[in-house]
C-alpha cells in the first residue's frame, strides 16, 4: 500500500504503509521503540482495519504577525520568526513529515512562543485575528488533513471570550490552545470563569500546553535543558491540580480540557492528591467536591510520554477513553513515531486503539458552533 502527499511540487513523493497485528498479551512493537524516526508511515492498517489517525498536539506559527512584534523589548532581544519548519506556510513538507509518521488529521495549534501575553489588547487583538485567519484558511484549503486550534488573548479575559466565540461559529475552529498560566496568573483564578463558561458553552476544547514554567527557572540552569525536561510537565501539573483544587472543574463540569505530555505529574502522581484530600493534611483538601482522581474522568491527556512503560501506566490509571495521539511535532521534542508508541503498550483492546487513534479526538474536537 502507499499513498502520495499533497499540496505542492512534491506530490510525487509516496509512503508504503504499515499493516500491524495486534494482539494484547504480544504488541506487534518491541518495547521503547525509537522516538526520532518514524516506522509506521500512513496508512496504517491494524487487525485488518484501516486506522484514522488523528494529532491533537502539534504546532505552528503564523510568521505574518511578525512585523507586529519586531523590535518590541519584551522579547528581550530574541528573534520571533520562529523555526522554518514551524511556518503553517509550509504545507508540503508538513504533509510529508505526517505521511511518514502514519498521521492522517493533525489540530494545528499556534506555538507557545507566539504567545505574546505581553500585548496589549489592540495588538493582541490583531495578532490573533491574523492567527486565527490564517489557521482557517489553511484548513479550508486541506480539510481532510488539517484542523485548527485557534488562539486567544488570555490576558485580557473578555476579549478571549470574543475570539473564541468568532473562531469557533465564525472561522470553523474546535477549540483553542492556551499556556498553562497567563502573566503568572493561574487559569484557576475567578477572572478566567467567562472564559471557562463560554468554552463549555461552545463544546469547545481548551489544549492546555505548557511554557517552561519560569518560576523554577534558577534550578533549571545548567545542563540537560531542565525547563523543558522538567518544566514543562511541572507547568501542566500546576495548571491541572489548581483547576481541580480551586473548584474550576466543578464549576464548569462539561469543559473539555487536554493536559500535554500526558497531563505532567498528576495522573502518575494522583494517588498522592488523594491521601492530602483524604487526610487533609496541613489543608491537603482545597474546594474540589471529590476526590482529585475522580477528576481523571473529566480531564484527557495526550500520548506524549515517549516510552512503553509510562503510557501503559498512564492509560490504566486513567483508562484508554481519557487519552489521544500527540506528537509536538515539528518541535525537536517531537516523538515522530507515534503509532509504534501506542502499539508497543500491552492489553489494548481494538477499541482501545481506535479510541486513541480518533474517537476521543473527534469527540473532542465537535463544537456546539
């Protein structure tokens, strides 16, 4: 089997895909396959079906809002273009990189670095108008391989209602990104419930990703890249335990939100919140009505953990429905092979797989718009 890609001079180029049978007490995949280099191009065939594979954690930047930031001091001198291969412009090797690593549907998201909280709300105002445009029309151009998670202002509460009411009813987005804090503000705090409230009204996703977690930045020097390696599932967790020890989930049961990097600590750490909530210990119980990992239920997770044990883990404590294909790609923490991630893991169902593959992200990517 093979299939070409599409959208530009190199829609001569085809993939051979990969036909795996799995069987839970023997995956098809050896433990810890590599996660640099992909071995399960599209399509993929598993027990005899063909899998719709779909990315709800991958990236982009829009370069046209460039010009908009050039020069500002908040980005302390630091170039905004973003990488090359982060540009939504550059369809063709996208969908190239995609057909190699067996994704057929990734949910574009603009990277966190594009994220200008620091802006003003005209200027936060335009850059995400460009943003979201952009995103759409990308989309409109490949809608069977593209999907967008348009972004929005955050800072300025109000107007992230606005964007993301436009995007969703106007523009045909199924959600949004956001960073897992806004200025060092929780997404917890009350000032964010019209933002909560409109997401749930609007059926539409909150990806909550994180950037670096800054707070820790003086442990994070050295060697090893710490603020990604730890920051960044440090970020998520914070994020998480908050919503769900400020009351937010309960507030707003029906959000659906998606935790990257498997939502950090808290799925392998949740037995921990439980015995604070159960002992409350030194206040260990905050406003949540149950148990924290009563909230696993609520809260979904991407696959991004990059080995064989952590993702079995991850999926038993918090059941195969909780969790959906991500990839980072085209960050250099990519796993550009996602597919022989998942086959790896032991004690699937089919329907575990399928749910992973695309049933919980098209549930989660439906709107009310």
């Amino acid at each position: 089997m093979s299939e070409k890609t599409g959208g530009g001079g190199d829609d001569d180029i085809g993939f051979v895909g990969c036909e795996f049978h799995y069987h839970a007490d023997k995956p098809p995949v050896g433990r810890n396959p590599t996660t640099l280099e992909s071995e399960t191009p599209r399509p993929v065939v598993v027990n005899g079906k063909r899998l719709t594979t779909i990315d709800l954690h991958a990236h982009c930047v829009v370069r046209d809002v460039v010009p908009l930031v050039e020069g500002r001091y908040e980005l302390d001198g630091k170039d905004p273009s973003g990488g090359e291969q982060y540009s939504v412009g550059d369809v063709t090797n996208r969908l190239a990189d995609m057909d190699a690593m067996g994704i057929d549907v990734q949910a574009l998201s603009i990277s966190v670095f594009h994220h200008f909280q620091w802006a003003e709300r005209d200027l936060a105002t335009e850059i995400v108008r460009i943003q979201n445009e952009k995103l759409a029309d990308v989309c409109a151009k490949h809608p069977d391989r593209f999907v967008a998670l348009g972004a929005v202002a955050l800072q300025h509460p109000d107007l992230a209602v606005e964007q993301l009411e436009h995007m969703v009813k106007k523009l045909g987005h199924r959600g949004t990104m956001i960073c897992a804090s806004v200025n060092g503000e929780e997404l917890a705090d009350p000032k964010f419930h019209p933002f909560w409230a409109k997401a749930e009204e609007l059926g539409a996703l909150v990806f909550i990703h994180p950037k670096h977690f800054k707070e820790g930045a003086p442990r994070f020097q050295g060697k090893g890249f710490l603020a990604n390696i730890i920051g960044n599932p440090l970020d998520t967790s914070v994020a998480l335990a908050h919503l769900i020890y400020e009351g937010t989930l309960d507030r707003f049961p029906g959000v659906k939100i998606l935790g990257a990097h498997g939502g950090g600590l808290l799925p392998s750490y949740i037995g921990r919140y439980d015995h604070g909530h159960d002992s409350n210990d030194r206040g260990g119980r905050g406003d949540e009505k149950k148990k924290p990992s009563e909230y696993l239920k609520q809260l979904y997770f991407d696959t991004l953990v990059y080995n064989t044990e952590n993702l079995d883990h991850l999926i038993r404590e918090c059941g195969a429905g909780q969790f959906v294909l991500g990839t980072d790609h085209p960050a250099g923490m990519a796993n550009m092979n996602p597919i022989a991630h998942l086959l790896s893991v032991p004690g699937l169902s089919e329907d575990d797989i399928e749910d992973i593959c695309h049933r919980t992200a098209e549930k989660l990517l439906t709107t009310k718009g």
